[in-house]
C-alpha cells in the first residue's frame, strides 16, 4: 500500500502527503497483499521540517486521517515502523542519539 494523497489544515498549518517526505512506514508485501489487517501508517516530515503521521484504514466505519507529531513523538514512530524510507540521521538532524 502507498500513501494516499491527502491535504488537511490543523492549527492554522497544511499537511500534504504529495508534498513531504515519507520518513517510515509499516506497509509491506506479504505475499497477497500491502495491508496489515487492513491498516497502515506513514511518518512523513514536511518541507518546514514538521511531523505528521497518515493512518489509513481499509475497515467499515474508519477514515483515513492525518495527525501531526513532535519530534519525539516522530522519532518513537520511526523506531516502531519497520520500513524505513529515509536514513535515521536525514529523518532527524540534529537530534542526538546516544549510543548503546
């Protein structure tokens, strides 16, 4: 499955999917199909450097919507989603990451 094309205002800031990166994302190929039980969701950071994640739903009585993030709310997402699109150190520069 891929992003949809979505745009929404929240708090006065647009969100488009067509025109951020997408960051992470928990779509795959399992053999039949893109979809995990019907769900997906996409981290993407816009071009002002903001978060925000896109849920999608293939299920009877949920929408598709958009929901901004902070920064550590987008680094949680990054660390759970198992598609990585975009390199750790590109996603968020600047942010420190202590090593293990």
């Amino acid at each position: 499955m891929y992003p949809k094309s979505m745009s929404i205002v929240i708090s006065g800031k647009r969100y488009k999917t067509d025109s951020a990166c997408l960051i992470a994302s928990d779509a795959y190929w399992d053999g039949r199909n893109w979809e995990r039980h019907g769900r997906n969701t996409f981290l993407f950071k816009t071009l002002k450097g903001n978060f925000f994640v896109q849920y999608q739903s293939k299920r009877r009585g949920e929408h598709d919507h958009i929901k901004p993030v902070n920064v550590d709310e987008a680094v949680q997402f990054y660390e759970q989603l198992p598609k990585k699109e975009v390199a750790f150190d590109v996603a968020f520069p600047g942010v420190h990451v202590e090593d293990a």
